[in-house]
C-alpha cells in the first residue's frame, strides 16, 4: 500500500497516476451529470409549455436539479480528493492526531 503524502512531499508515478484518474473520473462523472440535467430540463420545460395547461410550473425542479449540479461541481472542484480544501483540512487532521498521540506518549 502507498504511503500517504503530504503537500510538500513528492507524490510517486504511480501516486500521481492514481490520483490524475480518480479526478478524471469525478470530473467525467460531473460532466455526465451536467448532460442528464440538461436533457431533464429540456423536456421537463417541453412538457410544461406544451403539455399541461398554460401555467409555467418547470422552474421548481429547474432550481432544484441546478443546486444539486451545483453542488456535485463543489464537491468534484473544491473537496474531491487531491483538491486544496481537502488537502489542508487532511494535514489538519493529520497533525491534530499526531499531537494527540505525541501528548498520550508522554515526554
């Protein structure tokens, strides 16, 4: 098993290629979810203005599908795994529990 890597620490070849795919995937995953949303949206917005009645109703779940893209985009750029965030709030814990330990060892 790798072992884990800080920020200044130089990551392996292999480290990095296993890090280059696990952020391909989250980005593809991302795009993919983009274009489901737009093709929903499209039709959802096809079947309010021609389907039901003259009420426009389509903004709702426009709103609603657009802040759940919102989101997988937040949590693909800026927490994915490898991403600035995640890695400080890592180190963070990292060094929070190495202190912990150090104060449990004793002196």
């Amino acid at each position: 098993m790798a072992e884990k890597h800080t920020r200044n620490t130089p990551l392996s070849a292999e480290d990095i290629d296993c890090l280059a795919r696990k952020r391909a995937g989250a980005k593809l995953g991302l795009y993919s979810h983009a274009a489901v949303v737009v093709i929903g949206i499209l039709f959802v917005f096809s079947v309010s203005q021609y389907g039901f009645g003259q009420r426009s109703w389509s903004i709702k779940p426009f709103l609603a599908w657009g802040l759940g893209l919102a989101l997988h985009g937040a949590s693909v750029w800026l927490l994915g795994a490898g991403g600035s965030l995640h890695e400080r709030m890592v180190n963070k814990e990292r060094e929070r529990l190495q202190r912990a330990q150090d104060r449990r060892a004793g002196p």
